[in-house]
C-alpha cells in the first residue's frame, strides 16, 4: 500500500486559480493531474544525455564498434 503524504508548494494565485479552473472544467481533481505532471517530470528525466544520445546514435550506425575475443581484449581496446 502506498503511503500518501502532502505537499504545499508557493505559486502565483492567478498560475493556481487558472489551474484549478482548468481541472474544473476537465472534471478531474487537481491532484491528479499534479500527480501526472510529477510522473512525467520524471520519466523524462531517464532520457539520456547529448553524449550518450551521441554514442547511441553512432553504434546504431555501425560506427565506433570495437569487436574483441573477451572482455580483457575489449578493456584493452579501450585502454582500460
């Protein structure tokens, strides 16, 4: 069972009173959608970086490939 806290956060009254007038008119509680946001936030912070997006790029096309017999033969391709 998941154990449920609460959270208090500052914002503008006008930011709030828009958001809460948007849940409203949507039929949804507001923390719900806060809930959503926050899992959003955080689904896309698993995105990788530029240079790994980079590195994962490359081996998709076939470059930067090291091919090795073993590990120690690719640790010392590498050079570690």
């Amino acid at each position: 069972m998941t154990k449920e806290v609460q959270m208090s956060i500052k914002m503008e009254s006008e930011l709030r009173d828009e958001f809460m007038a948007a849940a409203a008119a949507m039929h949804r509680p507001a923390a719900q959608i806060v809930r959503e946001l926050m899992r959003s936030f955080l689904a896309r912070q698993e995105i990788p970086n530029a240079r790994t997006a980079s590195a994962m790029q490359a081996t998709d096309n076939g470059e930067d490939l090291h091919h090795a017999k073993d590990a120690d033969d690719l640790f010392q391709q590498l050079g570690i």
